[in-house]
C-alpha cells in the first residue's frame, strides 16, 4: 500500500508540502494524485546522483587492493571540490545502490582499548615500504612516519625515504615542535632505528635514548609481538591507506607530499570513532598538558649540525661543502639547514620540513632537486608554452654534467 492510500484509509488528509520533499516532486503534483486518487509516483530514484559523473573513477579506485570507500570519498573531495559532492553517508549509499564494493584487505586483529590522560602519550611507528606511481609513470619508494597523540589522537603523518635513525629523530623532533611540546612518554615497537638484537638480547641505541632524555620525555618499546600496546597509532596508519586511492593522480615527490599533508588535514578534522569529536578540538584541551619543549637549538644539534641561513632567490643553502635547493616559498626567509650524520641534509621553516637531501649520493657542487626546479622555471617567459618540466630535467642534466668535470 502506498503512502496516499494509507492516509485515505486512515481518512487524514496528507501535508502535501512535506509528502513532495519526501519523494522529490512539487507540492502541487501530490495534490493532483490525491484529487484523483490515484498513488504517487516516487521520483527519487529518477534523480541523478552527483557521484554519476564520476562514477568510473569510484570502479578504478574501488579495484585497486587496500582502497576503502572513505579513501575514495575524501580523494574526490579533494580532486573536485567545486563540484559539491554529498557527504560520506550518501556516498556509501550510492556505492551500495551500484553494487561498487572495495577490493577486499585482511582484517585487523581485535584488541581492548585503553584511554591515557591528556599529555601522557605518543604513540609512533612506520608505515612502510610504500610504493605509488605518479602520473608521468615514475615509481616511487617511500616511507610515512605515523604518530598520534594518546588522549586527542591528533595525527602526524611524515613522509621520508628512509627509515634511519637520522629520520627517525627528525621526524619526532618535527612532530613535537608541530604539537608546540611533548608528552611524558613515547612508546613504539622494536624499530631497527631504535634497538638491534644480539645474543637474544635488546641493545638500544645510545643516541636515540640520549635524544629522550634531553627532549625529556621517555622512550619505551612494546613488548615483543604485542602491538596493540600501542593500538593508537596502529589505528592511525589506516587512515594512511587513503593515500592509495592517489596512485597514478598525483605528479612528483612534491605531490605526494602534498596528498599526505591533505590526508592528516582531513584526520584531524573529521569525528573519531572513539571519542565522537575530531581530534583538533581535543588537541586544544591536550596542549596545555604537553611539557615545553625547551632548548629547540639543543635537540637539533642533537639531531646534526645546524645552520642558520637566509634564502636567496637562487633557492639554494649550503651545508656538507654543496648547496641544496628548498621551495621557492623559502626565499627571503631564515632555515634552519640540519647536516645529519649519515649524509642526509634537511632543510626546516618555522619547525616545519621544506627540503630533504641525500649528500651522501652525490658530488655535484650545485643540487637542485627537480620539484624545485620546476617552480623556479614557472612564470619565466622564455619557456612559453613549452613543457616546463622537461626543460628542468634537460638543465638538471646539464648542472649535473658540470658538477662531474
């Protein structure tokens, strides 16, 4: 039985107004059913979803392995954000309609929560041995340093190539100075970065456990096979897997960097499933808890040898007898340019990574890394409408040329 036919059994005459915006026709057309008595036709259906237009990208991304429908969803948020796209419910709901199901991934083991004070924790590990392709088909290999704060779970998602103890040590000290301070204690698993097995035996490095107790804060590892000790950030690294729905749409080192900031953005915005608020509004009750972090100079030492510098228009600082190119964003502005240990040079503003280099790969004098480059070459006039990207690799060529005579 049909809706009109229940209220003329019923003998109530419907509002007509609300019965039209229930099935997507005007308040005058429901009124004609009900004088002929005849039942309503519902429209709904006939309506056109604003996922249609892009619907063979929802199959294509669908398909590929670890891709979740929320992946996809935020990935057309940010590809089309113009194009004024329904929520997350309406896009499951379309997919459903459609039969679209996502490729199938392992399920993760069940574990119980556990809550922690505001200041107490931060949980960290790797995400890695990733491997995405841009558009232009070049491959790349990587890795992406996971945090989360125990009580507001605020991310940090970093990416890195390696996973040294170089990087390691950067990217907590990059995530402590995002936070603006640091928890009591930080607790990971047994990460080649931190501690080595001999004998059967755990021996921590020396220089990570130094690095803690300057920060002061402490380091503390799982124990062995028991990740769910820090189940936290083992929950955070899903919202990692987003980053899968941008293989093949995104272009250079730069771009995929970008698409993991825009991915921690959305993490920290969106509700928590635990907590019922976005992990931002949490954080601003957290942060009067973290401890100060102190003497910022005296962690970077820690971390190599720093230098102060100012960019010049060439985009270029030097550090390890070379000079390393930063984003043209850097110019005019002071960087922090952190020499590490093992060859690495990275380059920071305002607490912030804009640079990583590799000098322990390379002789050349000059080093400009191609995204760089790139941005340089935009806007000048000469190139017209020419291909500014071969133009760069073509003059990275010829600088690399030069600096093996």
């Amino acid at each position: 039985m049909g809706e009109l036919n229940m209220y003329r059994q019923l003998g109530i005459k419907p509002n007509f107004t609300q019965v039209g915006k229930k099935y997507g026709l005007h308040r005058q057309t429901v009124a004609k059913y009900w004088d002929r008595g005849e039942e309503i036709e519902d429209r709904r259906r006939d309506k056109g979803s604003g996922f249609d237009e892009f619907r063979d990208v929802i199959e294509r991304k669908a398909a590929m392995p670890g891709v979740t429908k929320k992946a996809i969803h935020e990935f057309l948020l940010d590809r089309h954000p113009d194009a004024g796209l329904p929520k997350y419910g309406a896009f499951t709901k379309y997919c459903r309609e459609r039969g679209i199901e996502c490729a199938s991934g392992s399920e993760p083991e069940a574990h119980p929560r556990f809550e922690t004070p505001e200041g107490r924790q931060l949980q960290f590990d790797w995400k890695e041995d990733l491997e995405m392709v841009d558009v232009n088909g070049e491959v790349f290999e990587f890795n992406v340093f996971s945090a989360v704060l125990g009580f507001s779970r605020s991310h940090r998602f970093i990416y890195s190539r390696t996973r040294t103890e170089d990087d390691l040590l950067a990217c907590l000290l990059a995530t402590f100075t995002r936070f603006g301070g640091m928890p009591e204690e930080a607790v990971t698993d047994n990460m080649g970065a931190l501690v080595t097995f001999s004998g059967g035996k755990r021996v921590k490095s020396e220089r990570a456990w130094r690095f803690a107790r300057e920060a002061g804060f402490e380091l503390k590892l799982c124990r062995v096979s028991t990740p769910q000790t820090k189940g936290k950030d083992e929950s955070s690294n899903r919202f990692v897997n987003r980053l899968l729905a941008y293989n093949h749409d995104f272009e250079g080192e730069q771009g995929l960097i970008d698409a993991i900031a825009r991915i921690e953005a959305r993490s920290n915005a969106e509700p928590n499933e635990t907590t019922g608020l976005p992990p931002a509004v949490l954080f601003m009750k957290e942060k009067e808890h973290l401890r100060p972090i102190g003497n910022l100079r005296a962690l970077q030492e820690m971390v190599g040898n720093v230098s102060v510098q100012k960019v010049p228009a060439t985009m270029l600082v030097r550090a390890a007898g070379c000079q390393w190119s930063v984003p043209r964003a850097c110019i005019g502005k002071k960087v922090n340019v952190i020499a590490m240990p093992s060859g690495q040079v990275r380059v920071t503003l305002d607490g912030e990574e804009v640079a990583v280099h590799d000098a322990a790969s390379t002789s050349n004098p000059i080093n400009y890394a191609e995204d760089h480059y790139v941005e340089a070459l935009s806007g000048k006039a000469w190139f017209g409408d020419s291909d500014i990207r071969e133009a760069a690799r073509a003059n990275l060529e010829l600088l690399d040329k030069l600096g093996g005579e």
